[in-house]
C-alpha cells in the first residue's frame, strides 16, 4: 500500500530511484476512480518504483511546491528532485506505459 506522505518524511520518502506521489483530496471524486488504478499499478511495479500518496488538503504549500494546481497529480521524483507531474485521470494501459518509460529512463543512467 502507498506510503501516506507528510511534510516530515516527504524527502525520506523520495530519496529513492524513483518515486511517484499522487496528490489527491477526499472530496475529489476523480482521485476515487484512479486509487484503484494506482493500487494496481503499485502491486505491479512494487519493487521498481516507489509509491506514495499526500492529501493536498493541509500540504497546500508543498502541492504549490510541486505546482500541484488541480488533483489527481501525481509527481515524478528521480533520485529525490521532483522530475515531471502529470494531472488528470489516465487508463490503467496509459499510466503502465508511462511508468515503463519512466523505469527505462532511471536505469539507463
């Protein structure tokens, strides 16, 4: 299960090759439809990449941060510096492609 970030762990948690945090809201109704897309994902990726989940409401100034301006965001961290944000909901095949380039990149460094 994705790691529920915080102010306090955000830079432990990002230390990694890569990271993917999904800025999300409770009242956000499309974030509902994409959690179980993204559980999917991390139970699949598990061991390549990182996952972690911060709830925009109370972190305003770390989603301002990371340019976080409408949720779902997730944001792409490459060796802890955030590196790309994507916004919206994607299909499960859409977001496996783009972890899977995202991986590809981080190992060909």
């Amino acid at each position: 299960m994705s790691t529920e970030i915080t102010p306090n762990n955000l830079a432990a948690e990002t230390n990694n090759p890569l990271t993917v945090i999904d800025f999300w809201a409770p009242w956000c109704g499309p974030c509902k439809i994409l959690d179980p897309i993204l559980a999917d994902l991390e139970a699949d990726y598990g061991d390549q990449i990182h996952f972690g989940r911060m709830n925009v409401d109370g972190n305003q100034e770390i989603a301002e941060k990371y340019h976080v301006l409408s949720v779902p965001s997730l944001v792409i961290f490459k060796n802890g510096k955030a590196a790309e944000k994507v916004s919206g909901i994607y299909p499960k095949d859409k977001l496996r492609k783009y972890f899977d380039q995202k991986i590809s990149e981080v190992q060909s460094i």
